[in-house]
C-alpha cells in the first residue's frame, strides 16, 4: 500500500545536537510539507516542498532545515539552534504543487524528546 | 490572511448522543476546507474535505459537515457517537493560491466519549 513512512518513531537526544528526522513517501506525490505539533497548538508549518530541489519556509522554520533532493524523500534536520524542540513532528503530501483543493496526506509522526 | 478557529478545545458526550464539532474559518479567497481525525500518537486521518461541490458534505465513519458562508463555519458532525469516536479532531483551511497547497489548521477539539 501507498503511504507516507516516518522515522523512527521516538527519538531522544541530547540538548545541543542536531537530528535528522526521516520522511518517506511512495504516494508519487510532488509536494511535501512538515508540520510541528505542540499540545493546545494545533500544527504549525515549518518548511514545505512543492518540486525536487526547491522548498520554503512556512510559519516556524527558525532552527530547522530540509532538503528535497529526490520526490520520495524530504528529511527534516532539528539543530541545536532551535530553542524548544521537543514536539511531535509530522511530514505530509500532496498529490501536486499549489493545489488548494487537495488534502493533505500525513505519516505517522515522530516524536522528539530533547533533554 | 487564511485562519481556523475551533470552539471548545475539549468536548464529551455521551455514547448514542449527537457530536458537534465547531469550526469557523477566516478566508479571503473562497476556501477549502476539511475535518481531520488524530488518534493519540498518530498520524491525521482525512475525514472529510468541502471544495466548492455541495454544502453538506459527507465524510467517513458516519461524519458530516455543512459549509455555511454566510455564517463562516464548517462545523462537523455524527448524529450518535460511538466509543471509537473518541480522539482529537482538526478543522483546516486551504492556503493562499502562492502557498503551495498548505494547510492551516485549528488548535483542535479532543472528543470524549462517556459510556
């Protein structure tokens, strides 16, 4: 089946130290996204992708950074920059870029644990 | 600017009773919109989406949602509520025509189901 593979599931690490979090697709979707949710928060964008090699920023991308160099994957780096990064983490697609109609598809999250 | 607001971060009912979820939404381009499921520690499941088609909506797992423009509200619901209902739901606008297909969401509604 088709479907949006994040890992891995829990994560801890250490205050200071960068971590990649992965995200998988094989939907042959063209856009991704990651999204950062806090309890009481909601979700919040932090960068999205619509083609291969190019990605922007959304509402929180202070402290974090992405790559999209193949369609399939979309990893999402956390550096120590980023001042509270314990938070459940989502990635997402969507079938093609720019398309507002579409709905999102999501993994199944990571969950980050800083201390 | 594109915005949710869901009323009520907390919502119980009873098993057999009717849900009501509230949503309204700030757009300045006609919206799309959509209900979201999340079971704890997962990722979001689509339930439902309104894209200009119909005005009543109908969505998986017996949800419903009825887009109102002249009221701004999107409000999800299932005339009697199961056990398995229980879980955090999510209202979502569409971004702008330049934002890439992004999402917005609301902060979420967690619904209790009482035996």
């Amino acid at each position: 089946d088709g479907g949006i593979t994040q890992s891995p599931k829990y994560l801890f690490r250490k205050e200071g130290q960068n971590v990649t979090l992965s995200c998988e697709q094989n939907l042959n979707h063209d856009a991704m996204y990651w999204y950062r949710q806090d309890p009481g928060q909601g979700l919040r964008l932090i960068y999205y992708s619509q083609i291969v090699n190019d990605f922007q920023k959304g509402d929180i991308a202070e402290g974090y950074s992405v790559s999209r160099e193949k369609k399939e994957s979309f990893p999402l780096t956390v550096t120590s920059a980023q001042k509270n990064p314990t938070a459940f983490y989502l990635c997402a697609s969507s079938i093609r870029q720019g398309a507002r109609n579409s709905p999102l598809h999501f993994g199944n999250g990571t969950r980050l644990t800083v201390t | 600017a594109q915005s949710v607001t869901q009323l009520g971060s907390h919502v119980s009912v009873s098993e057999g009773a009717l849900v009501l979820l509230r949503c309204n939404y700030s757009s300045s381009v006609p919206p799309y919109l959509f209900w979201y499921v999340q079971y704890p520690n997962q990722g979001l499941q689509l339930l439902l989406k309104y894209t200009s088609a119909a005005t009543l909506v109908k969505g998986i797992n017996g949800f419903e949602a009825e887009f109102k423009k002249s009221e701004t509200s999107f409000h999800l619901t299932k005339p009697s509520a199961h056990m398995s209902d229980a879980a955090e739901y999510f209202c979502a606008v569409s971004g702008l025509y330049n934002q890439g297909g992004k999402l917005i969401f609301g902060q979420g509604t967690e619904l209790s189901v009482k035996p």
